[in-house]
C-alpha cells in the first residue's frame, strides 16, 4: 500500500500545529488545541493495523531514549551559555501530571497511544478493536462523567477514556471509507465544509483554550470532543485538495521527532546564535517554522542512520 497523500499533509499540518501551540502565542492556543492532538489520535486509529506489542513499543522507546540522551546533552551545553530556565525540572520519564516535563516532548502522548494499541489489539486480543463503537461510547460517557463531577486523574494512561473515542472515530472512518468519497469540488460537499467551519469557530470560541493533556474542556468534554471531530474532519478535507510532496512526507514520517525535539532544536538554534537572542528574532511566530525546517534535515539524518530513530519498524502485522 502506497502513501496516502492527504495523510501525509494532515500529519504535517498536525505536528506543525503543535509546535505552535507549545510556543506560547496565546492568540492561537484556543484554535490548535481544539484540534491538534485529537487529529493524531483520529489519523492513529485510520492508519492502525495490529502488530506484536513488543514491536509497537520498540517504535516509541528507541526514538523517547535516543532523543532523551542527546537533549541531556543539550542541556550541559545549555547551561555553560546560561540558559538554564529552559532546561529545568526535566526527567527522562514522566508518568503522571505534576511539575516535571520529560526530555522527550509530548511523551504523554506515547504512553496513551500504546494503550490505546494494546487495547485495539496489539495486546493480543480483538475484542475492543471488533466492537470499537461500543467502547468509544463507553468511554466518551466516562469522559462526560468525569468531567462533570471534576474527577483529578493525574496518571497519564489515564487519558485513554478521553482519547479512546478519537481512535474509534478514525477506525469508522477506515471502515466506512468516508474520507475516500468525499467529492472536495462537489457544492453540498462545499457548503458542508463551510457549515462546519462556521460551527468549529463558534464552539471554538465558546470553549476557549481546552487541553486534553490537562484534562482541561471548559464547557463540557462533549461538546470538545464534537469541535475536535469537526476540526480534524476540516483539516482532512483542506487536505484533499493538496498534492504529494516529497518534503511533506518527510515530515510526515518524522512527525515523531518533531513531537519530541522541536522545542530542543529551537533552543539549540539560539545558542549556537546567542548574540542574537535578547533580541528575540528567532522567538514568536517564527520559532515554529525554524523547528520544522531544522527538524525536515534531523529527519532525513535519521532516515540515513537508522528508521527506528523516527518510531519506524517493519511490523508483523496480524
């Protein structure tokens, strides 16, 4: 099976927005967080095929231990030029929500995606991955139930109740190939698209800033978990009219070392070009764009040396 272009775009366009939502600009938090990791987990479930668990867990450790010992080193180096405020309360692994960042960004996210394979079927069994609407219901209730009664779940792999439904969500649409008959010229196709951004902007506003990490949904989990539907689903169709690209592939297959190294890589740029830095060039709106520049060559230096540094492993598909 070959690359399925509009994938590649979604993930670029996904990792991209992380990046900048991890940057600080306020203005746009709001926006990419209604979205941006709900997507993956939607993209996750639409690309899922079962394999041997040890495999799966080969892909996330390799590149969270390979990445995490370089940004120990960046850190040494950081603190000789006295950037030590970006480098503090850092582990190698982080479990569950308090003051500690991990080395590898977004490490949360790999621990609730393996879950989230195991239950699916990397842990042996079909049962969930058969009856994955029942599940996602099941657990998009829990979300709603512990939400409302404001239910502290600190350990991370806890946040498969909420994220559950999005991998459910991206199975349906494998299964009903939904993605695949969409006409983006069509006009009812149109209009559905421009009806649907409308409604993503006002939940959007009515929710403010959300974030699933946090567990943090502001008016109610249902009505995030609708907006994040709607914003992948509008994310996915702008991408149907894109085509292939070499350089979106790339990112699109390193989209697991952008997740853990861009804030490293910004922050490695600035060193090396520190006399700069009090003036903030580098900061802001362009800090993202200067991370997915770098990180397209990190990448393709990855690919050279060897795939498992970008979470890739041939796998024994069942």
């Amino acid at each position: 099976m070959g690359r399925i272009v509009w994938v590649d775009w979604a993930k670029a366009f996904a990792i991209f927005f992380v990046v900048v939502g991890h940057v600080g600009l306020e203005s746009l938090r709001p926006f990419v967080y209604a979205f941006h990791v709900p997507a993956f987990f939607v993209l996750s479930g639409y690309l899922y095929k079962k394999a041997w668990w040890f495999q799966t867990f080969l892909s996330f450790v390799v590149p969270v231990l390979a990445f995490s010992a370089l940004y120990f080193i960046m850190s040494l180096i950081a603190s000789d030029f006295d950037f030590t405020e970006t480098w503090t309360k850092k582990t190698w692994f982080v479990y569950k929500l308090d003051e500690t960042r991990p080395m590898f960004t977004g490490l949360w996210f790999l621990e609730v995606l393996f879950v989230g394979r195991l239950l699916l079927g990397d842990g042996g069994f079909d049962f969930i991955k058969k009856n994955y609407i029942l599940f996602s219901i099941i657990f998009t209730l829990s979300s709603v139930v512990i939400d409302a009664l404001s239910i502290e779940l600190n350990w991370y792999i806890t946040r498969i109740i909420q994220c559950f439904p999005f991998l459910g969500f991206g199975i349906y649409l494998k299964e009903s190939n939904l993605i695949r008959s969409f006409n983006p010229m069509a006009r009812n196709t149109i209009c559905m698209a421009v009806g649907g951004g409308i409604l993503f902007l006002v939940l959007m506003h009515i929710n403010q800033w959300c974030d699933i990490m946090y567990n943090r949904y502001n008016s109610t989990y249902i009505v995030f978990f609708i907006n994040a539907v709607l914003g992948s689903l509008l994310l996915f169709y702008i991408c149907l009219f894109l085509k292939r690209s070499s350089i979106i592939e790339v990112l699109s297959i390193g989209t697991l070392v952008i997740l853990g190294c861009h804030d490293k890589i910004t922050a490695v740029f600035l060193i090396l070009l520190h006399i700069f830095y009090d003036n903030k060039i580098f900061d802001g709106y362009i800090s993202p764009i200067i991370s997915v520049i770098i990180s397209y060559f990190v990448i393709k230096l990855c690919q050279k040396i060897h795939p498992l540094l970008l979470g890739k492993i041939k796998l024994n598909h069942k």
